[in-house]
C-alpha cells in the first residue's frame, strides 16, 4: 500500500508571502548561508504527520471535516523574526504570531479528529511560527539583527480555512499538493484531486 507525506496547516494569502519575501532579502543580506523557504510554499503548519498510508489518509479526510462550522475567521499578527533553538545557535529561522490563543485553541480542537482516524499527535506543546529559513555550519549570532528588524511591518495573516496537504520531496524543493480544504466561514469544502 502506497503512503504520502501529509501535513494540515493554514496556507498563507499572495500578499503575507511577498512581505516575508521581503524580509527574508534583509536577512540574506547577513546570513548568506541560509536556505530560504520559497514563498509560495509557506504555510502555518497546525499538524505534521509524516508518511501515512492511504487508507489513514482517507480517515483522516472525514475526520477534519467534521470540525467544519465549528469555527470562525481569525486574524493573528506576523511577527520576528526570531530563531529555533536561539539567536545564538539559529537553526531554523521563523517569524512568530500573536496572538497565540486562537492558533492553540484551533490546534486543539483538531487533537480529536486525529484520534479518530487512528493518528497520534506531537506531545510536544504547539508553537505556531511560519519557516522561512534553516541553517546550517557555524555558529551565528543574530541576536542584534532580530532585535532591528522587531518593529518590521508585516501583512496579518487572517485565519479562515485548513488545508490537508500533501508534500512531495523533489531535488529541486518540496511540492506542496493541496488535498482539502476547509473553509470556515461557509459550507464550501474543496477536495482536490492531486494526481
């Protein structure tokens, strides 16, 4: 039985995306050893699964869309950037987002649905950020750099819809390859066809 890699998270609107371009040119500015994240493939990730094979994967779809009206549009504020494990040693360089509550409660929300279709979840407490650049080699200090660019204006990201997505790994980057998605505001649900 065949399985794909497949992750639920918040797709980010054309406008959010050229802004983080933007900062991410600042910052490749300082850190040319970075590996940036291509902006048409950011994304808020609410859940990571990993390789499930078909038959989850068919659950997992019946599973989410029982949550379906049980939420309402939501804006956070993007902000950063900051670094995983620390400015010190920058492994994973992101932007954050507040106010956290309502992205916690989402996340938490959809803890049952995974249980359903027979998924475990992370134990790991959630931190919503978005990645946009991974590092790796020696060591670096941002500290100073993050501290400048705090006050950075950056499109809000408004929260209305989850999408199931399908990563496929190519030489040339991962492919993100919506599943379904859905919306909160309305009935509308859109399964794609990813063939």
């Amino acid at each position: 039985m065949s399985s794909v890699r497949a992750f639920l998270a918040i797709p980010l609107p054309r406008q959010l995306q050229e802004s983080i371009r933007v900062i991410q040119t600042e910052l490749q500015a300082s850190i040319a050893e970075a590996r940036w994240t291509r902006p048409e493939n950011l994304h808020l990730t609410l859940h990571f699964f990993g390789e499930i094979d078909q038959e989850t994967l068919e659950k997992l779809k019946v599973s989410v869309l029982s949550i379906k009206g049980c939420q309402r549009p939501f804006q956070v504020e993007v902000k950063g950037p900051g670094a995983f494990p620390n400015p010190y040693r920058p492994r994973v360089i992101w932007l954050g987002l507040k106010p956290r509550g309502q992205l916690e409660q989402l996340h938490r929300a959809i803890e049952p649905c995974l249980s359903q279709a027979g998924l475990t979840t992370d134990s790991r407490p959630y931190s919503p950020h978005l990645t946009i650049g991974r590092l790796r080699g020696d060591k670096l200090d941002l500290t100073e750099l993050f501290s400048s660019m705090q006050q950075k204006r950056i499109e809000p990201l408004t929260v209305d819809r989850y999408i199931l997505y399908e990563g496929r790994l190519h030489p040339e980057g991962a492919q993100h390859v919506p599943l379904l998605t859905v919306n909160f505001d309305d009935e509308n649900t859109d399964i794609h066809d990813a063939t």
